[in-house]
C-alpha cells in the first residue's frame, strides 16, 4: 500500500465504503484502515470481503467490518446501514463508491437494462446518504464522497447507460451539499479518469492491449492512475483538510478532460 499523508482527525472515526471489496473501494477501504479509523466494507462479493478483511488484518492489524449485499436492494440497504450505526456509532464519512461500467451497444439498452445500470451506480448513492445523515448530523457532522467517472465528461462510447447514470453524480453531489450543509455534511465527488485495476487491466488484455498507452497519450502526467490515487483523495476530502469544500467535483485523471 502507498504511503498516504497522516490525518489524525480520521482516527476512531466511523467509516463506510460501498463496493469496497475490490479495485478502487478496496484501495480506499485499506487507506482509511492505515489512518485508524473503524471501516465497514459494503459488497455484493462475500469472498472477495474476506479476502480484503483478513489482507488488512495483515498489512495493519486492523479489523473491518463487511456486509454482503446487493445495493440495488435499498430495503436491505438500510437495514445494513441501521444495524452499523447500532453496533458501531454514527457514521461520519461514507465513500459511495460501488458501480459497475458494463457495457452493452447502444442499440441493445432496453427500458430494464437502462433502469437497472441507473441502480447499480447511482441511485444506491442517494439512498446510502439519506440513511446515514440523521445520525451523521446529530454527531456534529460529517462527510460524503461520491464516486463519479470522467466517462460522459469523454462521450465514451459502448456504455451509454453508465456514463449517463455517471453524469447525474455531479448533480446529485450538488444537490445534496446544499441540502446537508446546514447539518454540517459536506458532500463532493471524485471523478477519475482510467485506473488500473485488475478488472481493467484483464479486460483490456482481452480486448484492447494497446487500451492503456493510448489512454497515457492523452494525458498531461505521464504516469497510469492507479486505485491509491483515488483513495488518497478519498482521505483528503473525509478529514478537516478540506473542511472548506462542499459541492464540488473533483477530477483525478492526470489531464485528460
């Protein structure tokens, strides 16, 4: 794991990342884990949350609590949330940052399939927040970090249900700020551009090897992204640091947009 800057203010801190198994989440899971704070891992993969548990029972002798569960189910997600915040304390930060960029030609999409890409990947992120910020609020307040994508800020082609549900994070990271703000919840998100991830890395194999150098071509730094990259942003928009920011989209994509 990278060597993150140090945020005290992150230590003890109640802590839930959505989609946190593996990739980017796991990345972020493990980077608030090293600050001391108490992380609850949100993921449809049961395995892949134990592997990850028992990986930071390793590197920095933290225990994480997981839950398995499918975050289109909004019912199931709430319960998840109540029974942590019983068990654990108020929630103070939590990274919404599950999703999934299938991709499927435009002229495929059906009504379920466009209904059911906005589930996965944004609609969960509303949800998740409207559970927590009662308690959040009453603690004194908090942050949210949405995970949006710099894909529909491209007009990527081949995932038009997910780049649309993609650029609706920025407006609902808007509109929420200015809801929660009086509560002392701040609420931006982070739009990444393309990090290596395994996930990425095999598909790219499969399907385009040349995928990545073409993707470095276009940026201004020179260096591939990686998931560390995104979580120490994470960090920074969780703690006091940033306690000026709220509203905002923050892009991290070396300079591609």
């Amino acid at each position: 794991m990278s060597n993150p800057a140090r945020y005290p203010d992150l230590e003890g801190q109640m802590v839930v990342v959505t989609g946190g198994a593996s990739g980017i989440g796991s990345s972020i899971v493990s980077h608030f884990a090293a600050q001391g704070a108490k992380v609850a891992a949100l993921d449809i993969d049961r395995s892949a949350l134990d592997g990850l548990a028992q990986s930071i029972k390793r590197e920095c002798g933290a225990d994480i609590e997981t839950a398995e569960i499918d975050l289109r189910d909004i019912s199931k997600l709430k319960l998840i949330l109540a029974d942590l915040i019983g068990t654990m304390g108020p929630v103070r930060v939590l990274v919404n940052n599950a999703g999934n960029d299938d991709r499927i030609p435009w002229d495929q999409v059906t009504p379920d399939y466009w209904d059911d890409r906005f589930a996965v990947n944004v609609r969960h992120q509303f949800f998740a927040a409207q559970a927590i910020a009662p308690a959040m609020a009453e603690a004194g307040g908090g942050a949210i970090v949405n995970l949006g994508s710099i894909s529909w800020m491209m007009g990527a082609a081949g995932l038009i249900a997910y780049t649309t549900a993609k650029s609706a994070i920025m407006g609902l990271t808007k509109s929420l700020a200015r809801e929660l703000g009086p509560l002392k919840i701040r609420v931006n998100s982070i739009a990444p551009g393309m990090i290596w991830t395994p996930k990425q890395i095999a598909r790219a194999n499969q399907d385009d090897p040349a995928k990545f150098d073409r993707y470095l071509d276009r940026q201004c730094i020179k260096e591939h992204l990686e998931p560390a990259d995104v979580a120490r942003m994470a960090l920074w928009l969780a703690s006091h640091e940033s306690r000026r920011c709220s509203g905002q989209t923050f892009i991290l994509d070396g300079g591609v947009v």
